[in-house]
C-alpha cells in the first residue's frame, strides 16, 4: 500500500523525511521503503505553457509550438500526439538532461528550428507513459523546476501490508500508525455533507439475499452530478500513489477508498432497471462483462449485485459495463458495503481477478465507518461534480459486528515482554497498567482498569482491528509500539535433554561413510515424470501420489524412486564432458497404499566413467560392476552389517547379466547392477552406468555405530595360498561359503586374489585363487597343524566342486 | 620400424614408472623384455631385413633395449625403497584419491543443527506430504483466508497437500509430547511457484520451537541473536522488527546486518544495510489450543529460516535453482 507524505499530513503532521518515516514504520508496524523517482541525472527541466500550435508544414506528424516558460518563449518543434494550446508541460531547454544522460541542444527538424524538446513521463524518468509529452496540470509555475515539483509531490512510501491488517489499507489507517509511532495526534477527515429532498428511500430498492454474505449494504443517491476533470488536489492525491485519474466520480470512488480502505462503487443511476438492487449468488453460468471489459462465465461461488434485469456487478471485487458512470452520467447510485471476506476472496480467486477492492474486501473492513465513507463519499460528489445529495440513505442489514473487549493482564505482558525472575534478570523500568494503556490508547484501543482486580486492563478493541481478539494480539501491539529493541535478551539456558533418532543419525552416518568412500552428495527433485518410476525399474504395482496443480505439467508426480533424478544428473553431467561420475542421494520416495501415503528414506548412487582420477600414472579403466559392488561392501563393513550377499536380480532397466540383490542376514536392503544398453538408450545416459538402491530404513536397523574391542593376537598368522580350477558356472560366493563352513576355528580370513580363464586352462574351466590365513590365538602354529587345517579344506573344495588344484 | 621402436621406449617408460609393485613389474618386464616381447621379435626378425637397414635397426633395436633394461633397474630401485633419490621428479603431481563431499545443503543444514543442539535443541521430523490441518488450520491459517496467499500450495489427488513449510512438525510434536520442548525441524519444503533465480518449488528450511511455563519475548531474542553470532561472529548486527505470521503473536522478522557491506548499504541488501533471514516471534494461543495445551499454562517461541538462502549468502550462489540440478563443477566449488 503506497502513500503519499503529502496526502499523510491531511492526517498528521510528519516532520520526518520518506526515508526517515519508512524507518520508523519498519521498526513499529511491518517492512516500509520509500519509493524513488528515478530523477538520477535529470536537470534543467523547466515548466512551460504551450501558446500555440501549429502544424509543421513538411512533416505530418511533427506539430510546431510557441511556449512560454517564463523567462523567455520559443518555437519547439514536437511530434506528441496529446499537444495542445493552454497545456503545461515539460521543456527540456538546450543544455538539459534527460533520462539516459541525454543533452539537449538546439536542433533543426525538417528545416524547422527547435529551442529544446518537450518530453514525456519516460524521458523524465517519473512513470512509464511515453505516448505522449507530461501533462504538469495546471498548479504549477511556469519556469518551475519540474523535478522538484514532481519530487516533493511524489515523495511516498510504500507499506508491507500484512494479510491481518485491513486498516493499513487505506491511508488514514498508515496516518494513525504514523501518529503512534510519532507521538502526534490523528486528524480525522472533516466534511460536510447537505443533503436535499427527496428521501434517498423513494429512490432505490435493496436486497439482501443472504445477510451472510453481505451483513450491511447502504446505497445513497446523488443527483445532477457533472462528469469532468478532478481538481489538482485529488489528482495529485491520486497520483502520488500511482492511481491514474479518469474522471472526478471514479477519482471520488478511489479517493475514498484510498483513505479509508472501505470500497466504494458508483453506479449511474439512470442505468439501473427498476432502480432495485438485489445482492444475491449467481446462477451458474450467468454472464456479467466487467469494467475491464472481460465476459465473464459465474458460478455459485460469485456474490452479485443485481438489478430488476440481471448482473450489474461483482460484489467486492469489480463493476459491470452496463450501469458505469460515462461521460453523461448525471445521476450516481453510491453502494458502500460490507462483503464477506471469504466469498470475496474465492470469488476473486475463481477468476484470478485480484482488485484493488477484493484484496481490501478480502482483509475485512472496517464495519462501523460505512456511513461515514458513504457520507464522504457524497460530500465530495456534492464539492467536486456539483451534485445533490439525496437525503439519507438505504441501508439494509444490521452488519455481523459484534465488539471485542479483552480483559488483559499487566503481568502476563510484563512475563512475556520484561521477564524476570527464574531466567531473567532484572532489566529497566517494569511496564505498569499505566504505560501499556498509553501504549494501546495511541492506536486507537480503550482501556480502563478492572475495578476489582487491578492488574487486569479491559480493553475495548476498535472496530477496524478484526486481527485483535485476544490477549496474545495487544501483547503485540504493546511490543511493537515501543519497538523490539527495547526487549530485553536473555541469555539462553538448557534445561532439556534431546532425544536423538536413531534412524536419522544413521541416514547421517551413512552420508559421512559415502563422503569418504569418494561419492558426491546430490539432492534432486521430488517430482518425477509419468511412468517415470516404471522406465526406472519400480514395480508396476506401486502407485504414485499425483498432484492435483503441478507447477510442471511434465512431472506431476512425487517420485518413488530416486532413480530418475539420479539418472538425469548421470546425463547432464556426462553431457558436461565429466570423466567421472560418483555421486549419491539419501532422500524419500512416496507411495499411495490404499488411502495411507507412505514415505520412505533411500538412497540411491551411480559410478561412471574412470575408475580412477586420471592422473598421469593412472590407468584409463572405466568403472564396472565389481567397483560399485566393492563400494557397498565398504559400506557394509563400515555399518559392521556381516555380510552383504548378492544373489540373483531382475529389474527393468538393469543388466541382466550383471545386477544382484543385496541381502542382510537373510533380508534384502537393496540392489546394485550396470543400467542396460536399452535403458541408457532411453534415459539418454552412456552405457556403463552402474546404479545402486539401498533401503536406509532396512538397513539401519542392521548397523552397529560403534565396534568392539577383542585382544589383538599375539600369535603370528600362516597364509597357504591355492589356485582351484572349476567348472566356469561355479559362483565365487559358494567357494567361499564352503570355505567358511568348513574351514574350522584356525581359519581367520580368506580373500580371493585371482580369477583366471583363459588359454592355459581347458575350455569351460576357470582358476580361482585362494589366500588363506590360519592363526590361533593360544599359540604359534606348527607348519604341520596349518598344513593339516589346510589339506582339509582343500580336500572338501575338490569334492564339492569337483575341482582340481592349479600348479 | 624406427617410429614404432620409438613410441615403445615411451609406452614401456610410462609403464615401468607406474609398475606399483614387483608383480606388476614382472609383467612389463614380460610385456616388454621377454621372449614374446615386440623388441625382441623384431631383433629376430632383423635377418629378413635388407642389409642396409638391417644395421640401423639392429643399432636402434640395441639402444632401446639398454634404455628398457635401464627402466626396469630404476623401477626396481624405486620398488626397492630408493624413493627421494635421483629419478624422482618430486615436482610430478601425486596420485590423489577420490574424495567425495556432502550436498551444500546438507553441510549447511548440519552447521544450523550443529549450533541449535549446542543450545539444547533435538531434530525432530515429519511427513513431506501434510494434510490442511497441520499445515494451515492448526498454524491459524483460517480457510479462505489472505494469510494463505503467500503459501501457494501443492495439493495431491485424493487429498492432502505438500507441506509449505516445516511449522506443521510443531503441531505433530505438540500432539504428540508434553512439554517442556524444545525442537528443531529441518527439512524440504514445496511452494507451487515457477523457480526462478530466487524461488525454488522446492527448497529447504529450519524451525524452532521452544514451549515451557514462562518463556518470553526475551529469551526468542537472546536464542536468535545467539544462533546469528555463533553464524556470523560476535560482531553481527541484528535487528528484530514486526512481522506478520498467523501462528506467532507477536512476530517478528529478524533482519542481519549485510555481509556484503557491513551495513552501509550495496545492491545485495538493496542499500538498506540489513537483510531479512528469519521469521519468529511467540506461539500464538490459537495454535497452543489446536493441540490442546492451555495457554494460561505455558507460552513458547517459534522461528523458521530459510537453510538454501542463508546458504547462498554464505557461498555467494545466485541461483536457487543450481541447488537441485547437482552439477559437479558446482558441487565441486563449494
Ligand atoms: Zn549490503
């Protein structure tokens, strides 16, 4: 909400300059700036009236003008359309600036000399109307330095409305927060309104459908207006807070709403069939073509303002064609009413029409100034269009106002605002029942003191502050109208003892382990793509959350899986020309299961490219299968989860060949595997991609934060390697499995060093080389005890595989 | 002949140098001194060469196999433990390992989580998909009301909605605990906006809440201006001035001095010397009745800050939307 200074101190007197006062209203009401004129560089700009006009002889658009400025008069040539003889505007004489740095010199335009240039809003830098030359209106002097005029004319702040506050809507209300924060006195608008027969009653006609929506309708009639130009006042009023005059009934209408933040309408009188007015819903698919020239379709959710033939407005938000004040409007019907805000609001919202009216309807108004802003209303109408006013009015309903009394206790605002005592400590003069009434009695509340109990405050709240209901609300006023800074800080203390949880640390603690197994951290999305959980491997049966107003048609679902915001990150960072790609998410997948949405945390990692940083000892090997695998078992032994088994699994967009479902103890936490040809095609990704899912709530109920501490052995260790030769179908996994349960207590650790097929081994064969390592923890072994530990597993490896030793 | 003899001298340098044990260099010793090795195929094959060509071979074939023979000698000098010695270029670069990093989110998020649970604050979590209560009606965010307007909301077919920010796990954890509390609720947040430079659809934040008997105005005030200088270093201006927030009474916007200038005014905090970081102010009574505390009883504070943008004040990142796109060259610069 702008305001002009100017239009402030009809109000209150403001000492303070725009920036100053916006400073003030930061720290006592909400976020103020001033509004610059973008004057920057703009000089030797002066006033000057066009004497006459005359069309230039070669060019037809160029017209050529005497001005008079005062000190002197020229000819300047000009080709605005609007120039006319009598206007006052801008002239830019030789050796002025205008916007952009521009110097003005004489100059010669079709053969015709030119003393300067007249120029518009833009070129002056004061709004954004380049159609034609500045219209200064008629108050200012001629020779006048015109952005100085403009300047102090328009000197405005602009105020943060807060959705609470409907007073501030309007500039009486920013006057008496100006007024308490400036400790002035509010002047209220004065006028006098005289009122002539006949009874506005004999007039018009209203209804009410649904006091509901409409608790309080007046209508007032004024007669034999004259539809023209407002004077400088109301324009300049107008214009310092950017509403462009029309004529002097809308400006009237605008004026006062401006002033009070009540909505006004004015109807011509003549155009209302029947002269009755009925508020009621519309019928769905009524039609109505608003002021803004829009042919609207209605529904039920639209309230209307009717007349004897139909739709004439739409109640709180805009006027119709059909009853507009024109020209030759000589009889105005004035509606000042109360709408119900949240019919308001959805009514605007249904057709994204947010007014200057609506947004004002929608805070609720104040409910106890309508008489007086339709009386304004008509006192002005009656000065400014020579109009009649027809005595009293029509008003229908009763208003839905009730008065709010709130029974506030001066201790209750000192805990909150001074503490002391357990936590605080003594802090300046304490707030009595005295200070905090002054507080409230400068924003308009009234206060007096409980006679029975004298630490309770009544306070009666004025009409215009719906936000205020109770206690909580005045503690705020009082905080705020002697400003923040004057709360004491009190210096934190702990008295509680977090709990922790346990399945978030361990989503952190696997963070960290994939940081240092060299992985970068992604966060994607959680909108996905239709069917994009399908083409990334999700079981058909899992049904998506879809959402009702995706920002992005493209992904109107909530992803469930993180594989496809991890895929699109594998291909704009190979499309980058990255060599490498080792990256990981923990993040929530959604699913719908009946009526119940479940989330659930996953993480999600892609390996591509080098397998090692390039460097230049460094091998040029690409990441396979066995790197990405090796990295979850890192994982896996950094968690203390025993062992990670791989076994068989499908999956759509896998390599058959080369993906395995990751199991512990016995239950499946995830898979890892190389994304197929097919899939990469598809996904727009390079082949190679090698992709893992793990189910972070599977596994960390597995994991184990903290190791145990066993007595480091005293006794050397043995290692007897050996080279088994086997069928090529014969899985590593079984061998070791084998191993393990054969290989008796001496046996403390196995790795295989070597897998080897190839032209020294018969077709169908592979060699698997084997280190073994034999230890005790009571003795040295003896070569014979590990040989006999040894020939033993040996023995059983040969049998069940059918296996022969390699030299 | 003599070209290839060349680029084997430099492939067998590179591969000795980099043989990292003796396994390894036994094979290169195979690969390019044994019987099958091209050097050595060629000399046989010296015989079948015109003579004249014989003997600038043969000559060249000799050299390189001294100069190979010569690598593998340094190379097991250098396997032997003679590092430091002559032959180490110590100005070569090393081999550096991959090294991974956490999410600038993440890293921020765990910076603000790490100062709040010095000041006793536990993490507390909640569903990303929220129903109109917890979100709005509990947080006295009235149905049809303009206080919804700054929250353009993500709904989800068959009901529900994205939550539109982390306060809703306030009304979970007052539903479901006694107090005294004392929470923080990091986590992702969705506004249905088109992303631009500085909106997200998606983007991150940080609540607090404190309800005991008897917190005040004061004690938001002094957690507030403790977290900032913790953040910011003692030195950090801090303003606090009226807010508007439907579940805060009073409320308060909690303005920093800008990092930029120091608080003499620049395009960043556009010329006011300060920018806004946090929301916060006391646990309206409507919201302590939503959940059935009695707000004679106790009193509390609530704030709620913006984990992506306090993130880019600390980066200088000037596009929200960098933050999910994950480009490695981005990731890799902060
Ligand atoms: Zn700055």
């Amino acid at each position: 909400m702008k305001a002009g200074l100017k239009w402030l101190r009809d109000y209150v007197e403001i000492e303070l300059s725009a920036s100053e006062l916006a400073e003030r209203l930061t720290e006592t009401l909400t976020e103020t700036e001033t509004t610059n004129l973008q004057s920057g560089g703009v000089s030797g700009v002066v006033a000057a009236r066009i004497v006459t006009v005359e069309k230039h002889p070669d060019a037809d658009k160029l017209s050529v003008c005497v001005v008079d400025w005062g000190d002197g008069s020229d000819t300047v040539v000009c080709g605005a359309p609007n120039v006319q003889a009598g206007m006052m505007c801008a002239l830019a004489l030789p050796g002025s600036t205008i916007t952009g740095g521009r110097r003005i010199s004489e100059a010669t335009l079709r053969g015709l000399r030119s003393f300067g240039m007249l120029v518009s809003e833009v070129e002056l830098g004061v709004g954004d109307d380049a159609a034609g030359i500045m219209d200064l209106g008629p108050d200012i002097e001629l020779g006048a330095d015109v952005i100085g005029f403009l300047g102090t004319n328009a000197d405005t702040i602009d105020v943060d409305v807060q959705a609470n506050r409907p007073d501030c809507m309007g500039v009486l209300g920013i006057a008496r927060e100006v007024a308490a924060a400036t400790g002035r006195g509010l002047k209220r608008p004065s006028f006098e309104l005289a009122e002539s027969a006949p009874e506005t009653a004999g007039m018009i006609d209203v209804t009410i459908e649904d006091d509901h929506d409409c608790p309080r309708y007046i209508a007032r009639v004024i007669s034999g207006i004259k539809v023209g130009e407002s004077p400088a006042w109301l324009r300049e009023r107008l214009d310092s807070v950017g509403v462009r005059s029309i004529n002097n009934i809308v400006d009237i209408t605008n004026f006062v709403m401006l002033e009070y933040g009540q909505p006004v309408h004015a109807f011509d009188y003549d155009r209302i069939h029947d002269h009755a007015i009925s508020v009621r819903r519309a019928r769905s698919g009524e039609k109505l073509v608003t002021l803004d020239g829009e042919d609207r379709t209605l529904d039920q959710s639209h309230l209307l303002i009717c007349d004897g033939a139909g739709p004439i407005a739409l109640a709180g938000i805009m006027g119709g064609q059909t009853s507009e004040v024109t020209q030759t409007t000589s009889n105005v019907l004035l509606e000042c009413a109360w709408f119900d805000p949240s019919v308001v609001r959805k009514g605007a919202q249904g057709l994204a029409l947010r007014s200057d009216a609506s947004q004002r309807f929608e805070r609720g108004v104040d409910p106890l100034a309508m008489d007086e802003v339709a009386g304004r209303a008509c006192a002005l109408m009656s000065d400014l269009a020579g109009g009649t006013v027809r005595r009293g009015s029509v008003s229908v309903g009763s208003g839905s106002y009730e008065p709010v009394n709130i029974r506030l206790s001066v201790d209750k605002v000192r805990r909150m605002l001074e503490p002391n005592g357990t936590r605080g400590e003594e802090s300046g003069p304490r707030l009595d029942a005295a200070a905090v009434s002054e507080h409230l009695e400068v924003l308009g509340f009234q206060t007096k003191v409980d006679p029975g109990d004298s630490d309770i405050l009544v306070v009666a709240v004025p009409s215009w502050r719906p936000d205020v209901t109770e206690s909580a609300d005045l503690i705020e006023e009082i905080a705020r109208s002697s400003g923040y800074d004057r709360v004491k800080a009190l210096v934190p203390y702990q008295s509680l003892s977090p709990v922790r949880d346990e399945a978030r640390d361990a989503r952190g603690h696997i963070r960290d382990i994939m940081v240092r197994l060299g992985l970068f951290e992604i966060i994607t999305s959680s909108f996905m793509a239709e069917g994009a959980g399908e083409r990334a491997g999700v079981d058909g049966s899992v049904e998506a959350i879809v959402l009702a107003n995706p920002v992005n048609k493209e992904m109107p679902l909530l992803r469930t899986s993180l594989m496809p915001g991890l895929l699109e990150v594998v291909r704009t960072n190979a499309n980058a020309s990255q060599k490498a790609i080792r990256v990981f998410e923990i993040g929530k997948v959604f699913r719908r299961d009946g009526k119940a949405i479940e989330e659930q945390w996953i993480m999600a990692g892609a390996l591509w490219g080098l397998a090692e940083r390039p460097s230049w000892g460094s091998s040029a090997r690409a990441v396979d299968f066995y790197d990405a695998k090796g990295l979850i078992e890192a994982l896996g032994r950094e968690l203390k989860v025993d062992t990670l088994e791989a076994s068989c699994y499908d999956s759509a967009i896998l390599d058959e060949g080369a993906s395995a479902r990751l199991s512990a103890g016995g239950s499946p936490v995830g898979h890892v595997g190389t994304v197929s040809q097919r899939s990469a095609e598809s996904w727009g990704i390079p082949d190679g991609v090698i992709v893992f899912e793990l189910d972070m709530g599977a596994l960390s109920t597995k994991y184990t934060a903290e190791g145990r501490y066993e007595d480091l052995p005293r006794y050397p260790a043995s290692g007897r390697d050996l080279a088994l030769v086997v069928d090529v179908g014969v899985a590593a996994g079984e061998i070791l499995g084998e191993i393990r349960r054969c290989g008796g207590e001496l046996l403390v650790d196995m790795s295989i060093f070597d897998v080897y097929a190839g032209k020294q081994l018969p077709a169908g064969k592979k060699s698997v080389g084997i280190s073994l390592k034999y230890r005790s923890r009571e003795r040295t072994l003896t070569d014979e005890e590990v040989d006999r530990s040894h020939e033993l597993i040996v023995k059983r490896l040969t049998e069940r595989f059918t296996a022969t030793l390699r030299e | 002949m003599i070209d290839r003899l060349e680029k084997l001298r430099g492939e067998a340098r590179k591969q000795f140098e980099s043989a990292a044990n003796e396994k390894e260099l036994e094979d290169v010793r195979v690969l390019f001194l044994g019987r099958k090795s091209e050097l050595n195929l060629a000399a046989r094959g010296l015989g079948k060469l015109p003579p004249d060509e014989r003997r600038l071979v043969g000559k060249a074939v000799n050299q390189i196999k001294n100069e190979l023979a010569a690598f593998l000698g340094e190379a097991k000098e250098r396997l032997a433990g003679g590092g430091g010695g002559p032959g180490l270029d110590l100005t070569l670069p090393g081999r550096s390992p991959w090294v991974g990093r956490k999410h600038p989110i993440t890293r921020t998020l765990e910076q603000l989580e790490d100062i709040f649970k010095r000041l006793g604050f536990e993490v507390a979590l909640g569903p990303h998909v929220e129903d109109d209560f917890h979100n709005f009606e509990a947080l006295n965010f009235p149905k049809d009301h303009p206080a919804r307007d700054a929250h353009d909301t993500f709904y989800v077919e068959g009901g529900g909605l994205l939550r539109t920010h982390t306060s809703p796990v306030q009304i979970r954890v007052m539903q479901t605990r006694k107090p005294p509390i004392r929470i923080i609720a990091p986590g992702r947040v969705f506004r249905n906006e088109t992303p631009d430079a500085s909106h997200g659809s998606e983007f991150f934040q940080l609540e607090g809440l404190y309800v005991d008997k008897n917190v005040s105005f004061g004690e938001l005030k002094g957690v507030l201006i403790k977290f900032l200088r913790e953040l910011y270093g003692d030195d950090v201006g801090v303003r606090l001035r009226p807010g508007f927030f439907p579940f805060t009474e009073p409320s308060a916007e909690v303005d920093v001095e800008c990092r930029i200038c120091h608080g003499k005014g620049c395009s960043v905090c556009k010329d006011t010397g300060w920018v806004e970081l946090l929301g916060a102010g006391m646990v309206d009574p409507r919201v302590f009745r939503a959940v059935g505390y009695d707000p004679d009883e106790v009193s509390g504070y609530a704030f709620g800050l913006g984990v992506d943008r306090i993130c880019m004040m600390m980066t200088g990142v000037d596009d929200i939307r960098l933050f999910l796109e994950n480009d490695l060259r981005f990731l890799r610069q902060l």
